[in-house]
C-alpha cells in the first residue's frame, strides 16, 4: 500500500531564483534530512545516498519531465519506491510557491508504523522549510540548468506506479521510519522514471552560474533524535521484542547554507 504527501511552502524569492536553486540537484544534502549525497549521473539521472541512525540506502532516480521556472517530475528505477513531482508557482515579483507531491511504498513493520504516525509528511514540511531558508538567506542560486526534459510530453504527477524498474528496498528496511522521506522529498526535485526521460533538442544548453559571492554562514539547524512512539508485538507473538521507532527533529534556527556559489547543475 502506498502513502501520498502534499506540501506546499512560500518562498520570499522570486520564481527562477527558486527554481534554480532546485537545479542544483547535488546540493540537495544541504536542506533534506538523512539525505548523504544525489550524485548527477547526467541530466536526467541521479543517484541518492541517505542514512538514518546507521542505516545506508541507496537508489536511482530519473527525471520525468523538467520545463524551467515551472516542474520537475520524477519516478524510482530502483531501490526504494517513491515518484512525484515538485511545481513552481509566481506568488508576485519576488515570491514563490513551491509545491510538492510525492508516492512512495514503506517498507518492513517500522517504516508502515512510523508511516501511520505522520513522521514522513513531518520530514516533507521541514526539508521544505530548510529549503526556504536556504533560498531565502542567499537571495540568490548558488547555480542553474535552464535545459528542458520531455517539456511537452506532460506526464502530469508520476505515482508509485510508474516506478516500474524500483524494487522497494526490503533488505534494509524496518530500522528507520523515516528513512523513505529522506529521499522522497526529492523535494526533494528529481528522483526516478519508469521510462528513460529524452532530452529535447540535441545540444546541451548552457549552465548558468551566479556572480554574486556567497553570504556570510549563519548557525546551523540542530537535529536530535525524538522517540515518537513504540510498537508492541501482540500476544500471537510471543517472544518478540517490542520495536521502536525514532524520529529525527529538527530544531529551529537559521540555516548553514553548505553551498558553493559558483556552481552548475551537477559541477
């Protein structure tokens, strides 16, 4: 059984400098929770890397359809289960509304457990609130790719279903009730496809980078573990230890941005 999350969040920054910054797929790790490394295999393939409390998972992901200043939408290869899609809204000349919609599949008792408690959709909102204040306490993107994917094909919002080539990730599963989300808010932009995504057009556009010099760091959001709620195995399973599941908080406070600010997408 799947689960589907909605988020949305207003961004004080105008549409393409949010945008932009969502280019900059290799620097997801710098607002996404659990989140170790998206490496950019090219434009529309990616690999991601999370841990959550000592557990490692890895995945593949392809983008879906790209149009600039407007969507990203993904779907799962491989590895964990998950597809959705991330829009962008002008909410006036310098705000935005990042809107985001993701499908993925628990795995293991843990994984459904914390999935029942809300811990994922609570991971989706504050990745997106580390994200705005990234954007936000730079006032620019550290980088940018202006290129398209499958603009005009308009795959609509890709569920679970279409990652046809994910296998879940059964293996590591059930340690981490949060360790899906980690990557599902591919908020996180690009995550993985049923399909090989083709580019339009054949030459690669240009990358764009930004000229203005990094602002100063600021202090870094503190993460603690919360333990949010305990499963109790029933008395038809007798012997069984009683499993609990954590939960990452994050804390309030600014954000340390861990971007270079000159970069392209992927460089």
């Amino acid at each position: 059984m799947t689960t589907k999350v909605e988020k949305s969040m207003q961004v004080d920054v105008p549409l393409r400098t949010a945008y932009d910054q969502w280019t900059q797929f290799e620097d997801f790790p710098a607002f996404m929770g659990g989140v170790r490394e998206v490496r950019q295999v090219d434009d529309a393939h990616l690999h991601w890397v999370a841990e959550i409390g000592g557990v490692r998972r890895e995945w593949d992901a392809t983008v879906l359809e790209q149009v600039p200043d407007s969507k990203v939408a993904w779907a799962a290869t491989s590895g964990a289960t998950n597809a959705g899609a991330v829009r962008f809204e002008p909410a006036g000349p310098g705000s935005t509304i990042v809107h985001l919609e993701l499908e993925y599949e628990p795995e293991g008792l843990v994984e459904k457990a914390g999935d029942a408690l809300g811990i994922v959709e609570r991971q989706v909102r504050s990745d997106l609130e580390r994200f705005k204040a990234l954007v936000e306490s730079e006032g620019y993107a550290s980088g940018a790719w202006r290129g398209a994917i499958n603009e005009h094909l308009d795959v609509g919002t890709p569920g679970a279903d279409a990652a046809v080539g994910s296998h879940g990730d059964s293996g590591k599963a059930g340690v981490s009730g949060k360790a899906v989300a980690a990557g599902a808010a591919a908020v996180a932009g690009a995550a993985a496809a049923a399909v090989a995504a083709t580019r339009s057009g054949t030459e690669r556009p240009e990358r764009e980078t930004a000229a203005v010099p990094p602002a100063p760091r600021e202090t870094a959001v503190v993460e603690e573990t919360v333990v949010v709620g305990e499963v109790v195995p029933g008395e038809g399973a007798p012997g069984q230890p009683a499993v609990v599941i954590e939960e990452d908080v994050l804390l309030d406070g600014p954000v340390e941005p861990d971007v270079p600010g000159d970069r392209g997408r992927g460089a």
